[in-house]
C-alpha cells in the first residue's frame, strides 16, 4: 500500500496525517512523531513505508482550526476493526460539534446503552483523530476522561466546538 505522510502546525501543537493512495485518512493526531501515528494502525494493516507528501486532509484541518469546523466532515477515512467498531466509528462522526455525548448515550446510540465499555474502546481504537472526532465522547460525570492524544488537546477542541457553536 503506498502511504504519504504530513505533518502540519496547528494552536494545539504539530498534527499528522497518514492516508493512503486515494487521500483517504488512514491515522491521524496531535504529534510530529510519524511512528506514533502509524503505530496508531494494527500491525496487519500499517505500511511499510510513508512517502512525505501533501494530503488533502491538511486543507481541511487548516479549515476546521480557522472555524469550519463541518470541514472535517469531508474527509473520507478507512479504518478496519469489527463490526461493531465500524458502526461506532460511523456514529462518532454523526456527534454534532459542541454537543459533546456521554459515554453511556454514545453506547446507547450504537443499541446497547450498558455497553459503555465497547463505548470507550471505540474511542480508545479511532486511529484518524479529529476526522472521526472521538474527543466529542465524555465520561458520564461530564469530565473529559481519556484521549491519545493528551487532555489538554481535547479539553481545546471540545472549548473551540463549544465557542463556534
């Protein structure tokens, strides 16, 4: 699979974008270490090689930072998992910015509100960070529980949406 990777800056630090041949955001996130985002992919599924190259992807991010924040929405992502993570993944892309789910209304929005634990797996397993917006899950209490990427990275992009909005 030939992969291009590109690191862009953003208000909260350098963002990476691995995607495949046809642009689509394979992983993503919130580093300028190229062997964090692709290990962000199982072993069966991550390139051999990334080629440094520009990715449509940045337009959008450059977008959703300057407060087009539905910019993110046209990005195509592939992501691999079970059924069930790829439902999830779909429904974390349907959570409006600055309406923020619980964990338990996000399970409950995959048909199964005490699977609160695959809820947060999900989460825990969405390689393309921001394209499909798992900072928008929140733990039942309201607070912001855990991201890959750092609290203070979702506390910001749960404070930008919430502004926007």
């Amino acid at each position: 699979m030939t992969t291009i990777i590109q690191t862009v800056d953003t208000p909260d630090g350098p963002f990476t974008i691995l995607a495949d041949e046809r642009q689509r955001v394979l992983a993503s996130g919130w580093t300028a270490d190229q062997e964090s985002i692709l290990g962000r992919l199982s072993a069966a599924h991550r390139p051999e090689e990334a080629r440094e190259a520009d990715t449509t992807a940045a337009d959008a991010v450059h977008a959703y930072y300057a407060g087009d924040l539905a910019a993110i929405d046209a990005v195509q992502v592939s992501q691999h998992g079970t059924p069930l993570q790829q439902l999830g993944w779909r429904a974390l892309r349907e959570i409006a910015p600055g309406e923020p789910l619980t964990y338990t209304s996000f399970a409950t929005r995959l048909g199964n509100p005490n699977a609160v634990r695959a809820a947060a797996s999900i989460c825990a397993r969405n390689a393309p960070a921001l394209f499909v917006p798992c900072h928008r899950v929140l733990r039942s209490d309201g607070t912001l529980g855990g991201f890959a990427w750092g609290l203070p990275v979702k506390e910001s992009l749960l404070a930008r949406e919430s502004a926007a909005i």
